[in-house]
C-alpha cells in the first residue's frame, strides 16, 4: 500500500484523520465508527451530506510524517536522544576528518617535497579532494542501499570501510598512489554510507522538533572541525603520521557502535509491483530506485536547483587563504576560515530552531541562506579591510549552518518518510559535481588572471540564480492520486491541522472546528452528527448523549 492510498479498509484507526468536504463539510475521517479513546465505537446518527443528497465517502490519508501503520515519531525518549547524540557524532567524526585533511596535506606535502616530487601539493591535495568528492557522489547509492538493507546494516558497513581505510592508511604513508584508495576512496566511501542514513533517522524519531535536532545533529561537523585540528597537530608531534592514522581510525569505529542505535520506526518502501510490458531489468532498477520521488514535481525541482547553487558554493572556503595572502599580506590567514566554521555551528542550532516555529517556511529560509551566502561572495573582493572581511565570513558561516540544517527537513516535508532517504542520497549525489568542479575552475581563473575578483564574482552567482529558480516550487502544485486534496490532522488537544498542499506541515492552518461535527454547507445543510471534544467526550450536540468514561452509550 502506498504511502499516501486511502486507508478505507481499516478500522482499527484512532480518530486521527479527516478530511474537509470539497462543500465545505466535515468528513467523518473513520469508516462509519467514531472512536472516542481508542476503546469503544458509536455509530453516528447519519452521515455527512452534501447540497444534492449524495453522501461524502470517507477517505483518510496518512500525512508525510506516518508511516502505514499510523505511527508518529515519538519526539523524545531514551532512545530518541540516543540516535540524536548518535547521529551527532557520526556527523562530526566524518566531517571533522575531511574539514580538517589540511592538517595531514601539509605533512604529506612536506615529505614528498623531501624526496624531490615536484608535485609535491597538488598530489597530496588529491587525496582530500577525493574523500570529499567521494563522500557526496556515492551518497545516491547509500540512499538506495539503505532502502535495500536498512539503516543499520548501510551505517555499520560504512563504519566499517571508514576506520578499515584509515587503518590501511597507516601502513603505506609512504605510498601516495595508495593513499589516493585507502584514504580518499575508502574512507570516502564509508562517510558517504555513514553520513545518508545520519540525517534519514531523525525523521524517524523527531517530527515536532525535527529542526532543531538536524541542526543539532549537523552542527557536529563544526564542533569536530574546530576541536580537531590541535589535536591532530599534537598527535603528529607524539606518534607521526602512522600512530595518528590509527587513532583516528580508532575514533571512527564509534560510527559502528553508532549503528547499532539506529533502529528504523518505518517501514521499506514496498517492492515494485509487477505490470505487462515492464523488462527485468526496468523491475530490477525499480527495485533498487524510488522512482516515485521523482514522480513529485516538487522534488524534482528541489534537486536540480539546489546543485545549480552550489557551483560557487564552495569556493570561498577553498580558496580564503589564499586569497587573503594575496589581498592582505601579513594577516592571519587562518581566522577567516575558523570564523566560518564556528558560526556555521551556531548556525544551525538557531535556524535549526526557527524551522519549527509555526508558519516558517522552511523552504524561503533555505533560499535566504543561498541569497545571503551569494552576496556575501560577491562583495568579498571589493572589501579593502580585514575587519569587514572576517565581518563577512561570520555571516557567511551563519547561513551556511542555516542551509545545511535544512536538507534533511525539507527532504522528509517533500517526500515523506518512505523516500526521504532517497531524495537525500540523490540531492548530495548530484551535489557532488558542482562541488567538485567549481573550486577548480575558481584556481584556473585566478592563475590566468592573477586575481580573485573575477572567481569570486563569478563564485557568487550561481548561489543567487539557483535561490530565484526555487521559486518555481510555489508554482506546482503536488497531486494526490490525481487530484490535489487538503489534508486534515487530529492535534492532541482537539484542534484541526490542515495543509492546503497535500502534505502534512507542522505549521498548518488550524481550525478548533468539532472533529467529527456536520456544517451546513453552501447549497443545503445536514443533519448533526456527533462530535468528539477536546476533552475525548462525545456529544451529538443535543446534550444527551455523552461518553465520560471512554464507554460507548
């Protein structure tokens, strides 16, 4: 059964469902039984009817955020927190070690430099280039594996790659061509299968606070890259290069133990159903792919846009030092960087934060931080002092931390629990070009040019043009079974939250209507029915007829 199907054959379903009459009634959201606690039922005096006498059939439809068998996350609990604290290490285990691979660059370039390799820094360059290059292009196949294999195994076997990789590393630091396997393909490899399950599980245990947990959770990866670097520096210093790859192989083996935490609350997508004229391997590729993701327009222009963005996303954080020894020689050149990375965690917790509030929407606040982030870059050559400059990467990290925060959330409100992990795999995967080109292109320019003007303009337009095409989310509208219909959620206190998109949003529209209650309609009215209160009562609006005890009279 699909994610979103009518749900009219089941009757064991607490009073958690109705939809809105196209006339401007109130369907009852069971199937013929109010249910007052969950215990008892009460058939209603008479169905909802519209101005022509037709009955309304019922229709119930599970919100983004259920799962089929009308489970919610549970927003809190030991075990909740656990995969939070889980999933916050994860974060800043993988993105601690490749934020910070500048720490072992500089002494892999300083010992091929010894033994005469006149290639000395692009070669260990290479290495990080490939661990990050490979971390968001294989992101797309951690997202169909998971669904394959599950959250657990996806996450242990990526833990495993991770701390195999750089306990291999360790024994041929000798070797540039192996390091370019061992730490740039295999530990890549394994942050990618590690990193995609990390946000997709939060969705499982969070609704509610989803923001600020992903904000949270992803604000590791800067806690990690400010810690780290001192520490790496000390342990060059006590154990070289090889006793240093070890421990931090040590370190990552806590991602398997993390594993183990992740225990999913949704089901797998169901296999694809079999119809004439479909080949083995079009079944087998629907298999392994959630086709249905991109069968939402939504999505479909969520991914595209967003990696058009990202051209220049990048490239202030690669080229900032160098570009501060060319504009203002004698400065410290690593404060600039470091202010991105501390403000970009505080970033997150506080957009994080913002995201759950009532009528935020998440995706303006996302195209907020590309807009910001893009003017920030086009305004970095023409600064001409050093304050304003770090002035401007304090508020670049800032709305970095903000998107970043973001692509979970706004993955789980697109597409639901079921291709969530997908649209994340697929989004990073596709991500990974434009990340890996435009730093790149931002160095062949500036060699033939001398300059940073033009990279950095250029840098800063992409991020601009792909924020003003996600504009055209707000022309499309998402189909339901072919027919866009508003969708009504029960709240704990008695309340109606409705989202007028089709897709369940925490920030809904709110009507303290009576749940199961008739209105008279445009062209005729009906007759009354009963209706639950907020209190769990049920009354038919006469007065006589109530449940006090969670009984049915």
């Amino acid at each position: 059964m699909a994610e979103n199907e009518p749900l009219n054959d089941l009757q064991n379903q607490v009073n958690g469902r109705i939809l809105p009459a196209a006339n401007g009634h109130t369907a009852s959201a069971t199937n013929g039984l109010v249910h007052a606690n969950g215990k008892d039922a009460l058939k209603p005096s008479a169905p909802v009817q519209n101005g022509n006498g037709n009955a309304n059939g019922t229709h119930i439809e599970a919100p983004c955020c259920r799962d089929i068998h009308g489970k919610e996350p549970p927003d809190g609990g030991a075990r909740a927190w656990l995969v939070m604290v889980s999933a916050f290490l994860c974060n800043g285990i993988i993105f601690g070690f490749i934020n910070t691979y500048g720490v072992i660059h500089s002494l892999l370039t300083d010992r091929l430099t010894k033994l005469g390799d006149p290639e000395a820094s692009s070669k260990a360059a290479l290495i990080g280039a490939l661990a990050i290059g490979t971390t968001f292009l294989f992101s797309t196949m951690a997202g169909c594996l998971t669904d394959k294999i599950g959250l657990r195994l996806t996450t242990f076997a990526g833990g495993v790659l991770s701390a195999g990789g750089l306990l291999l590393s360790s024994f041929c630091t000798e070797n540039i061509g192996a390091l370019y396997f061992t730490y740039g393909i295999m530990f890549g490899l394994g942050a990618a299968l590690a990193y995609t399950p990390t946000l997709a599980i939060l969705g499982h245990y969070f609704k509610r606070y989803l923001g600020k947990v992903s904000g949270f959770v992803t604000a590791g990866s800067s806690v990690f890259t400010v810690i780290l670097p001192p520490c790496l520096d000390k342990l060059l210093g006590s154990y070289g290069l090889e006793g240093t790859l070890r421990i931090m192989s040590l370190v990552s083996a806590f991602i398997i133990l993390c594993s183990f935490v992740y225990k999913p609350l949704h089901p797998p997508p169901e296999p694809p159903k079999k119809k004439p004229g479909r080949s083995r391997i079009n079944l087998f590729l629907r298999s392994i792919i959630n086709v249905e993701i991109w069968k939402r327009k939504r999505f479909v222009i969520w991914a595209l846009c967003v990696p058009l963005a990202l051209f220049g996303y990048f490239v202030p954080y690669v080229h900032m030092m160098q570009f501060v020894k060319t504009t203002f020689p004698g400065e410290d050149v690593n404060l600039p960087v470091m202010c991105i990375g501390i403000t970009s965690g505080i970033g997150r917790l506080i957009f994080g934060v913002i995201a759950d509030m009532p009528g935020v929407n998440r995706m303006y606040l996302q195209q907020l931080s590309l807009v910001s982030i893009g003017l920030v870059t086009l305004l970095l050559p023409l600064t001409n002092s050093y304050v304003i400059l770090v002035s401007f990467t304090l508020v670049m990290g800032l709305f970095d931390g903000c998107f970043i925060s973001l692509l979970g959330p706004i993955a789980y409100e697109i597409c639901g629990p079921s291709g969530a992990t997908q649209a994340i795999g697929f989004l990073l995967g596709l991500s990974s070009i434009p990340l890996t080109v435009g730093p790149p292109v931002a160095g062949m320019i500036f060699d033939s040019t001398n300059s940073y003007t033009l990279p950095l303009i250029l840098a800063g337009l992409p991020p601009l043009l792909g924020s003003s095409l996600l504009f055209l989310i707000k022309c499309v509208k998402e189909e339901e079974n072919g027919v866009s219909a508003p969708r009504a959620v029960v709240m704990a206190n008695g309340d109606i939250e409705i989202a007028g998109n089709g897709h369940y949003r925490s920030a809904g529209t709110k009507s303290s209507a009576p749940l199961m209650g008739a209105t008279n309609g445009v062209n005729g009215s009906a007759p009354a029915s009963p209706t639950i209160q907020s209190n769990g009562h049920v009354d038919n609006g006469t007065g006589k007829l109530a449940v006090t005890n969670g009984s049915a009279s």
